[in-house]
C-alpha cells in the first residue's frame, strides 16, 4: 500500500489547476442509465472514486470509455444487462448507492446493496428510500440489498426532506426526471453538485427549475437524449489547497476555480491572517510572514461552511496564535483527524460535536494514518507545515478524491512523494 511522505517545513509557492469536481463527477455518471444514449462527460476527475462508479456501471452493462487521461468519458447504457448493483462495488463508494433511482426509472425495479463509504458516522439513507417510496417505488430491504419495484413507473409526488441531504436530493431528481408528472422538492440542498446534476439533466432534455433553491420542481419527461457536458471544478479540492497554503504558507494561484462556490471559507481563511485575491475563474492565496490567528468555525449544509473542509482548517488553526473551536454539525463521528494530529504535536480537545484547537508553535513531523478522504489531505497539509518528516499511511483514501496531490503540491516546491511500500 503505497504512503505519502512529506520533508515539512517549506512555504509553498505555484499555481494549481483544480480539476473536476469528485462528488459531482460520479452522480454525473449515474445519469447515464437514463437515457440509451451516450452520455459524454468532460473535465472529469481521475479518481479511484470515479474507477469504482466505472467499475459498477459497467457490471450494469454500461460502455465506459476514458480518453485525454481519463478527463473525458463516454458512457452508453444502450440497454442494462443486469439491474443488480452487488455490495463488493457499492461498499467501495457510498455515491454509487444512487443508481437505484435510475434504474428504477428506467426499468421499473432494482436491486442494490446497501452503501460502504467514508466511516464518518452513520450515514443511514432512509431520506432516499422514503422518497423513493413517495414516488411510487414498493421496497423491501433483506440481507443488505435493497429491492426496488415500481410497476407501472414512478410517479410525480410532493417530498418534503425531514432535514437537507444532499445524497437524497440528488438520488430523487435521479429517480423523478423519468416519472409521470410533476415532482416538487421540499427543503432540497443547495449545494453546486445539485446544480451541476440539473444543469446537465436539463441538458439531456429534463424539466428541472429552482435547482439550487430549497424548492425544486421536476416535470418528468418520457426521453432522455445523449450530450457532453463539462463538470464543474472541485469546490472541496480547491478550498484544501487553499486551507494547505495558509496553514504552510507562502502564495499559490488555484486556476479553474469557481471563487463563489467558496463564498463561507474565504472570509474565515482572511480571518485567520491569509490575503485571498479573486478574479474570474483564479484565486490567489498568500501568507507571507503573518502569524495564523485563531477563528472559530461550525459546519453546516451549502452555502454554509463545508465539513468537507473541516479536518483542513483545522490542521490550520491548529498553528494558531490562540484558541479555535470548531463544530461539526453534519456528521457526528467526524474528528477522526484529531488523534493523528495530537500525534504531530497539536493540541486539541474533543467534546461531542465540538473540537477545542489551541494553537501550537509548531508541528512535528510523524507517522500518522488516513482515517478517511478529506481528513487524510489535512495530515498532508499538516505534514507540509510541520518541522521533519510526516508519513501519510493508508493513502488510497486520499486517492479516492484527490488528483495527483502529490504532483500538484510538488509543483508548488513542497518536498512530498508517494512510496510503494
Ligand atoms: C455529505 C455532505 C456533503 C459532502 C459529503 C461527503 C452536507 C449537507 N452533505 O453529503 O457536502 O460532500 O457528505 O463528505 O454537508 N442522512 C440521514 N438519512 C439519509 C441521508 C442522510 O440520516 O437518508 C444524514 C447523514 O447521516 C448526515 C446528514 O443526513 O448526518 C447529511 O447527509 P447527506 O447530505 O445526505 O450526506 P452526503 O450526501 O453524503
């Protein structure tokens, strides 16, 4: 299994291109069940995230090709061999749980296992099977699958989410673009992935208003047809480069960033001391010299600071000139990252939902284990920042989201590399 290892201790200076976003990326690719025509993503991600989804929709019968270094696919369900989607490829991607409305929109039935992912907490998908459910779908649950019938098709229905997922948004406008009539989504996210989804759904023919708003609507259609569409830049990457030049220091230029999509983390990474200049689609961030000074921060669902970006800032503010609190409300098991940065030299106290991070002098380099995808890339932004070397374990959580990190952050003069171990 291979590792990251980092010589911390220098600032960082460069430019990064971000690439397509990751959690768009692979709902992306479910669409293409939809419709028997190829559907032709571009800007995409070269992921192990992306891999698994490929890998699952081709047991499905799907043609997956990758081009231009996997940036562009093409993917053709012509027809569905199976409708099965098996627990060893949905345990890998808790996203790829999403096929089933697809599937049950266009064939009427499904059976999907139940979703692995991130161990970042529960993570139940009652929303999406109550949904499901509203648009018309019989489902019975046993030995970890899901099975999933709508004779007759689904039909329109009027949803109300019980509380914002983002998961569950997503997986019904999956499932209602095909149904008869009308859906309306009640307190949907917000996030730009559901903007993307309904943009490129749109795209291909569906009649979807108000994505992006806490009320959607969702006029089924009979047909979907084939188009190319660009999927939009990762958000998440570009907002951990971001927090990796504040908390390393130094100037980076982040190009292919849409800056509004970070509207909650500049002003709080321009609290904690680091200058971020914006233009159209770059982002220049500096920290030349400054102290970090403490900020406190709770995460919340889009346009609110993302718990994607929690684990990152707080290897940031872990350098603070004082003390920072931060809250996780969108998870409740999500401060895996907070042994292996006490084990670097941070101090940080855990109470429930809430991290106390006083601020430290320094960071000392250690061995330190990836317990999922983002909170692995706070370790490799602590290791840039901390005195020695750092070694990243369990890296392919971190390939699961991130391109080439090693490669982007070494250009920008950081001494990390990947080891075969
Ligand atoms: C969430 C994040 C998303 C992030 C992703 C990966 C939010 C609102 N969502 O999306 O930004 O990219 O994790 O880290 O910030 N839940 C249920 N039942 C369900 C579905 C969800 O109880 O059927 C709960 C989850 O356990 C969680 C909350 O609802 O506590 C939000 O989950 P959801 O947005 O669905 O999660 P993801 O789609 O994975």
């Amino acid at each position: 299994m291979d590792k990251i290892v980092i010589e911390g201790g220098l600032t960082l200076s460069g430019e990064i291109k971000i690439s397509g976003a990751k959690n768009s990326a692979i709902k992306l690719m479910a669409v293409c069940l939809l419709t028997d025509e190829p559907l032709e993503l571009t800007n995409m991600p070269n992921l192990r995230d992306t891999r698994s989804m490929g890998e699952l929709l081709a047991s499905l019968g799907v043609s997956v090709k990758t081009e231009n270094d996997a940036s562009r696919m093409t993917l053709h369900a012509k027809t569905l061999s199976s409708t099965t989607a098996p627990y060893e490829l949905v345990r890998k991607m808790r996203a790829s749980f999403n096929v089933l409305g697809p599937m049950l929109a266009r064939e009427h039935q499904a059976k999907v296992s139940l979703p692995g992912g991130c161990a970042i907490g529960a993570r139940p998908v009652d929303l999406h099977l109550d949904a499901l459910k509203a648009l018309g779908a019989d489902i019975e649950l046993s030995e970890g699958y899901v099975y999933a019938k709508a004779k007759g098709g689904l039909v329109g229905a009027n949803i109300t989410f019980p509380f914002i997922s983002v998961g569950a948004t997503e997986h019904t406008m999956l499932a209602a673009v095909l149904a008869k009539g009308e859906t309306v989504l009640n307190n949907a996210a917000r996030e730009p992935e559901i903007i993307d989804l309904a943009d490129c759904l749109n795209a291909m023919g569906a009649k979807i208003t108000g994505a992006g708003r806490s009320e959607m609507r969702i006029e089924g259609v009979t047909k979907l047809k084939g188009v190319s569409y660009a999927v939009v830049p990762d958000r998440i990457e570009a907002g951990t480069y971001a927090l990796a030049a504040a908390t390393a220091g130094g100037s980076v230029r982040l190009l292919n960033v849409r800056s509004e999509h970070l509207g909650a983390l500049w002003p709080l990474i321009a609290k904690a001391g680091t200058k971020v200049t914006m233009d159209e689609n770059s982002v220049l961030v500096e920290r030349l010299g400054t102290p970090i000074l403490p900020v406190d921060v709770e995460t919340q669902a889009y346009p609110g600071f993302p718990t994607d970006l929690q684990a990152q800032f707080m290897a940031m503010v872990s350098l603070a000139d004082g003390v920072s609190v931060i809250r996780e409300n969108i998870f409740e098991n999500r401060f895996m990252h907070c042994p292996e940065l006490v084990r670097m030299g941070a101090n940080i106290t855990v109470k429930g939902r809430e991290a106390i991070i006083r601020g430290v002098k320094s960071l000392k380099g250690a061995q330190v284990m990836a317990t999922d995808l983002r909170a692995s890339a706070s370790l490799v932004a602590a290791g840039l920042a901390a005195e020695g070397t750092t070694e990243v374990l369990r890296v392919y959580h971190l390939d699961r989201g991130f391109e080439h990190i090693e490669v982007k952050l070494g250009n920008c003069g950081a001494r990390i590399k990947r080891v075969a171990e």
